[in-house]
C-alpha cells in the first residue's frame, strides 16, 4: 500500500467512527452538533427555573433544536420539576420546550419512593418519558456521549 492511499483509508475510518458515534446518540437528530443531559435532582425551585433557561439558552446558541439535542433527567427531589400539571408554576415552558423537541425523563423510582411516604403517587406532566432508574439512564447516556451538566 502507497502512503497516500494508507492516508485516504485512515481519514475515511476517523470519519465513519465520527459519524457512527453522533448517529448513535439520538437517531431523531442527526444534525445535532452537542448532545446535552441536564440533571435535575434538588427539589430548590430556582434550580428548575435555571435549568429550564440553560435549555433555551442551549437551543437560542446552536441555532434551534434540530443542532443541540437536550434532555433533562429528573430524579430524586428534582423530580418535583415535572409534577403537579395544574399547579406546576413551570408547565407551560416545560410544554414550549417539548414542543421544541426537549426530552424530559423522570425517575419512576423516585416517584415510587413519594408514593410509599406520602401514599400518592404524583402525577407527571403530559409528554414527560418515564425511565425505571434515572441514575442508571443518566449513566448510559453519558457513556453513549452525552454531556451531562448539573446546574
């Protein structure tokens, strides 16, 4: 093999690595430059409120949502971000942000635990996708190479 084609062979395979690993992360963005996981897991008001402005700040960045692909994982007392549909003070920008195709992941087993100390299981908002175990979906889509920020 020439130099020259053992160079054309290696940039084409750095490529195909680059590419298979962003298709991998999330299919329905193919475009998305950053794939981003805000972790929400303190039950502080003010922490919902500046995650949901890290989102659009996110998206307002890149340009929109189809070159940043956002989620937020909820769990433990964060949790409480996605509850409550008709008293939730932050409902309608959670809503505009899955509009904007924004994921937001709650942890069922915390809301298992709030139903085994309260007696009520909270009720979630609509369009929020629910995952057995936050933590370990936290860690998968870390290691599939999301980026995870706790604001």
């Amino acid at each position: 093999m020439t130099k020259s084609f053992q160079s054309i062979v290696l940039m084409v395979g750095i490529f195909l690595v680059f590419t298979a690993t962003a298709e991998g992360l999330n299919p329905d963005k193919p475009f998305a430059e950053r794939h981003v996981l805000l972790q929400v897991s303190d039950k502080d008001p003010a922490k919902f409120s500046l995650t949901l402005d890290i989102a659009n700040n996110l998206i307002r960045h890149y340009g929109g949502t189809d070159h940043i692909d956002v989620q937020i994982i909820t769990f433990a007392k964060g949790v409480n971000m996605l509850t409550n549909p008709d008293s939730n003070p932050n409902s309608e920008r959670i809503k505009s942000l899955m509009d904007s195709n924004v994921t937001f992941v709650v942890c069922l087993n915390s809301l298992d635990t709030i139903k085994r100390k309260t007696g009520t299981r909270p009720v979630v908002l609509a369009g929020t996708k629910g995952v057995q175990t936050g933590v370990a979906y936290m860690l998968e889509k870390i290691h599939e190479g999301y980026i995870q920020i706790h604001p």
